[in-house]
C-alpha cells in the first residue's frame, strides 16, 4: 500500500524536477542569443522570461497569502503542486494580455545588445 507521504515525497520531487526543467530550459534560451538570432525567437526569449518572472512572483505572494498549518501535509502538498500548474498559466495569461510593455522594452533592449535585426 503506497501512503500519503510517499505520494507527497513523489509530487515534491516532481516539482522540483519540473521546476528546475524550466529555469535550466529558460536559461539556455537566454544563452543561445546571439546577432543571428531572429526577430521572433528573440521575442519569444522575452515573453518566456516575462512570464518565468511573473509566475515567480505570484508563487511569492501565494506563499504569503496562504496558512500553511491548515490541513495534512500531504494534502498541503497536492494542492501546491496543482496551484503551481495553475500560477503558470495564469503568468503565461498575463503576459499574453497585459504584459506586453515589459515585454517590448526587454525586446528592444536585447536587440541593441545583440544587434539583431
């Protein structure tokens, strides 16, 4: 029989598995920068960091919001890996609709540093 804490232990790994993955992922997409890179992966590089960004954020204010010693741990657990899924795509949404100014200047300043065009 697998027990709560193990399937806790398992999610916790996981998520920082998946968490990892993805600042390694956008890490090595700010690295491949280069003047030969185009338009419009450089402003995917942009939308990618700005929503990273924001959805660090909002797990920082998730965090601050919520009590931690309501519940079991293992439930606890669950739900912070399915509002961790949640907080991406509402970051993703943000940039995608109000986002857009960061996104532009980050854009612009990257192509005078790497002389893309």
């Amino acid at each position: 029989m697998i027990s709560m804490d193990s399937i806790s232990s398992l999610i916790d790994t996981s998520k920082n598995t998946a968490a990892a993955n993805q600042a390694n992922s956008l890490q090595n997409s700010l690295n491949s920068i280069s003047s030969d890179t185009s338009e419009d992966e450089l402003m995917q590089v942009c939308k990618d960091f700005e929503s990273y960004f924001v959805e660090e954020v909002l797990k920082e204010i998730k965090e601050s919001l919520m009590d931690d010693d309501e519940g079991d741990s293992s439930t606890s657990t669950m739900t912070d890996y399915y509002m961790d899924n949640v907080i991406e795509q509402v970051a993703d949404q943000v940039v995608d609709e109000v986002g857009t100014s960061f996104t532009q200047q980050l854009y612009e300043q990257m192509k005078r540093n790497y002389n893309i065009e």
